[in-house]
C-alpha cells in the first residue's frame, strides 16, 4: 500500500510529478496564454468586476493560499488577500459581492474554512472551493469550484495537495489576469512555466540522497528559523509547518525582512537558519539577512538555484533546485523542504505518518 516506501509521506512527496500533472491537466492553455477552470463558472464580464480575491484556509492550506495572494496581485493587479479561516469567520468580516472567495482545504471538511464558506455565502460572496476531496462538505456546500485531482492524501502532513494547490492557485491568477489586462503573450509565457512544473519536480526529487545527506547535519538542533521574500515567504512557513510537524524541532519562519526587527536576538550557534534564496526580487537582501545570521554564528542552510555561486558562498550548506521563474519557484523550492523536513524526522526516529497530537482533518472548531 505504501507501494514500497518506508512512509505515506515519502510516497506522497514522490507522487507530487503525478498529481501535479493531474492537477493541472486540461486546465493550461498555453495557444491563448490561459488557464480553463471551467468549475469556477465565471463570465467574462465577471472575470473584470470582482475587487478582490480572499482566500481562506487553515495550516498547509493557508500557507498555499498566500502564494495565491502574491500572484493575483502580481499577475492580475487585482486586490488578493488570504485569511485564516477562523479568524475570518469571528471577525464580522467585511465581505460581498464584489468579492471571488476561494475555501482551499485537501479534505474539504476542515470545520473553520467550512464556517468560512457559509459565512461568505451568507454576506453575499461568490465562493469557490479549491479542494481536493471529491463530494467533500466545502466542495458541496461551495457549489463552485475546483478540485484538485492530487490523489488520496494519507500523511497527516500535508505535502502533495500543498504543491498542486499552488500550481491550481496560479492558474486561477492567471485566469483573472487574462480577463483583465494581462497580454495573450505574457500569459503564454506563465502558461509555458506551468506546464514545466512536474519536471521540474522530478529534477528535486533526484536530489532525494543529497538532501538527507544535508539533513543529517541538523537531527541536533532543537530550534530552527526559515527565512524568506517576496513569493518564497510562504514558502518559508511550509517548511517551518513540516518541521514542527513531523520532527518536533520548534521552528519560526519570518519574512527575512523581519529578522532584524527582534528575532536576530535568538541568533546563536545553536540557532540554524533556513534561507530561501533561489532567484527572485530582493534575493540581495536575503543574502545580506544571511551575512547577519552568519556572523551570529548561526548555521546556514541555502535553498538555492542551482549554480548560483553568489547564493552558495554566502551559506554554510546548500540544497540546489533548478533555475524557474520565482512564482515557480514556490512548488519547486517546498519540495526541497518537504524532503528535509522527512529526513531529520526519520534520522530522528519520529513516526513520520503518526505525529503526536495531530489528526488528518480537523473536523472541530
Ligand atoms: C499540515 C496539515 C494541516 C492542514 C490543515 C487544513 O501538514 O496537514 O495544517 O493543512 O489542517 O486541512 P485541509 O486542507 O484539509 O482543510
């Protein structure tokens, strides 16, 4: 069942080429340079009137859900914004006509984005689910959506449904974009970058052995800070999720921005710092951040592009992901996280598929 690996989790790390490829099957348009998400229902005339984008979800999901924002805004320029989805439920949220709301949940049946969901209905939103579940509650109570086609996802940490979740997210971008002022040729050129995704993939996952390799050189640290920008933030929070998850090193990811505002105070020896440092806007500045954290003494771990000797001489160690654009790069880089994270668990000797406290949906408030 476990179709030779020694966890679900690692089945379903290497299963991501697939489900991604699922995922976004039928879906890219590369001849018109967009995205067909025939689920969601929108009109053209629709695609140019909603003001916003809010997205609501809850751990792995949220974290996916923030690339969403960055890329409607950087895609479409239309107002994104994500929100927890209990928070967003409590607040008496501001929310309407004018909004697209998209519930992101693998399970489809997470109790506070279900409550998300019937909140938005109620104040008069547009709500789509992104989910993976088919027939699941949010999917059901949505109306509208898109699902995800990953596959059955076992793991209590979530790995495959966060990276097509993403791939999904840019394509309902890159549909908003398109209807609105994006040029044919420039979503041709997003179009092209996402259909390069499950190779990309694959070429991580061949780094599989490297990866341990590095991983053995941080099973003894109790604490662990992720730090990236820009699109590679929420990045930053899903390989701090996955760590706290599965090997029980507390971890913190901030914006690398952030680090000086307070938390460069918790900088020792002992104190190792994964940087997210593949090409992107501000990647100098992330170089800068980790000279601090360097001569703080604190250990390095780059997530770099591979070849990029600039990225490399500024880190201790270095995991290396193929060259893509930096919205890409968010898939690309997590799979890299995702591996580490499994492998200071195991060298740790967690029980990677039963994490303590942890259950696979989170079907109360
Ligand atoms: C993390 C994880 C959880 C879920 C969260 C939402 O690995 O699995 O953080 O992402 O409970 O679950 P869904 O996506 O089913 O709504």
């Amino acid at each position: 069942e476990k179709g030779g690996y020694e966890h679900y989790m690692l089945k379903e790390i290497f299963e991501q080429p697939e489900a991604i490829r699922n995922a976004i099957r039928g879906r890219v348009d590369v001849e018109r340079g967009t995205a067909i998400l025939s689920g969601l229902g929108l009109s053209p005339r629709e695609l140019v009137e909603f003001q916003r984008l809010l997205i609501v979800g809850c751990g792995t999901s949220l974290n996916a859900g923030l690339v969403g924002e960055y890329a409607v805004e950087d895609f479409a320029a239309m107002l994104g914004e994500v929100e927890q989805a209990a928070e967003f439920r409590y607040r008496n949220p501001i929310v309407g006509s004018k909004d697209l709301v998209v519930a992101v949940s693998q399970s489809g049946e997470t109790a506070d984005t279900l409550a998300a969901v019937r909140e938005a209905i109620d104040k008069g939103a547009m709500v789509a689910g992104l989910v993976n579940v088919v027939g699941s509650t949010i999917a059901r109570e949505a109306g509208r959506g898109v699902y995800l086609h990953a596959g059955p996802e076992i793991s209590v940490a979530s790995t495959k449904a966060f990276t097509c979740q993403v791939a999904v997210l840019l394509l309902v971008a890159l549909k908003l974009a398109r209807g609105r002022r994006m040029s044919r040729e420039v979503g041709m050129g997003i179009a092209g970058e996402v259909l390069r995704v499950p190779e990309l993939v694959e070429k991580v996952l061949e780094s599989n052995a490297a990866i341990a390799d590095v991983a053995s050189h941080f099973v003894g640290y109790e604490h662990m800070f992720y730090i990236g920008r820009g699109y590679l933030f929420p990045v930053a929070l899903e390989g701090a999720l996955k760590i706290k998850e599965i090997s029980y090193i507390h971890a913190e990811a901030y914006n690398a921005a952030e680090l000086k505002h307070g938390p460069i105070a918790l900088l020792d020896e002992k104190m190792p710092v994964v940087a997210l440092l593949n090409r992107g806007p501000g990647q100098e500045k992330t170089v800068g951040n980790v000279e601090e954290c360097r001569a703080r003494k604190a250990p390095v771990l780059g997530v770099i592009t591979e070849g990029d000797a600039e990225a490399k001489a500024a880190c201790d160690r270095v995991i290396e992901v193929p060259e893509c654009s930096h919205y890409i790069a968010t898939i690309v880089s997590t799979v890299a996280l995702q591996l580490f994270a499994y492998h200071v668990a195991r060298l740790r000797g967690c029980a990677i598929d039963q994490p303590r406290n942890l259950a696979k949906s989170v079907t109360v408030e």
